[in-house]
C-alpha cells in the first residue's frame, strides 16, 4: 500500500471523490484548499480523502471515498489512520463531518471519533437533491471529532 499527497490535476480524481459526496460544487468549495491524498494498492488507485486546515490546530477530514469493489477490504480504515499520524503534532483536533449514516457513524467511532456536533438539515438545505445511505435519506452533518 502507497498513500501519495497529490498536488495537482485534482480534477482527474473527481468521480471517485463524488462517491464521497455527492455533488460537485460542494466538493469544488474545499477540494483546492484541501490536502488531497490517494491510496494505491497492487497499482490500482483503491481511496482518496481531502483534508483542510481549519486553523486553530483544527484539521478536517472533508472526503473519504473508496473504489466499490474495494471497499470493506480495509483501505479507508488506513487512510484515516494515516491522516490520524500526519496530523498529530500539527493540530490538537480532527473532524469528520458525515451524514447520519448506520454505515459511517460507526466506522468513524471504531477510529476513536466521538460525535461533537450535528448541523440540522445540511444535506437538505445545501444539496439539490436527497442523498441516501443505507436506505435512509440523509439529513443532518453529523461532526465526530477526536483529539489528537
């Protein structure tokens, strides 16, 4: 496994990322700030995330997406732990701002998130159209945050 910061043509990542969140212009409004990372594994491309520098020793983990047929296998667990040790000793907090998902919730507090806050209504209000996970349409940003 190579987990690579990429710094340019971000946009070649985008239908990946867009498994991460849903529509575009939302992932236009951090995508260039961001720090984007890319996990390969055996050559083949397997998980992306973006992370921001919210200041104030706060990072936040925007997008995390893995490829379908490898999901479940492991990647994405890695990928947050990297993002975990690369942002340790730079910040004192990592958010993680996701849908109330049963899928995700859960993935993130098996990482040693806590939930910190919820945003009513951001998928509704910000999105032009419903996003559902696991069979439920998503509602609320839920943001789990963990120490580091």
């Amino acid at each position: 496994m190579e987990i690579r910061q990429i710094p340019e043509n971000k946009r070649y990542f985008l239908p990946l990322l867009l498994l991460g969140d849903e529509q575009e212009d939302m992932i236009w409004r951090y995508l260039d700030r961001g720090t984007l990372l890319a996990l390969y594994d055996g050559g083949r491309l397997r998980t992306v995330a973006v992370v921001t520098d919210e200041g104030g020793g706060v990072f936040e983990l925007k997008n995390l997406a893995t490829e379908p047929d490898s999901q479940r296998r492991g990647y994405g667990r890695a990928m947050v732990e990297h993002i975990i040790e690369s942002c340790r000793g730079r910040g004192t907090r990592l958010l993680a701002g996701t849908g109330d998902s049963p899928l995700t919730i859960p993935f993130y507090e098996r990482l040693g998130f806590q939930e910190s806050r919820r945003v009513r209504n951001f998928f509704t209000d910000h999105y032009d159209h419903p996003i559902y996970e696991a069979g439920r349409q998503l509602v609320d940003m839920v943001y789990l945050a963990m120490e580091l």
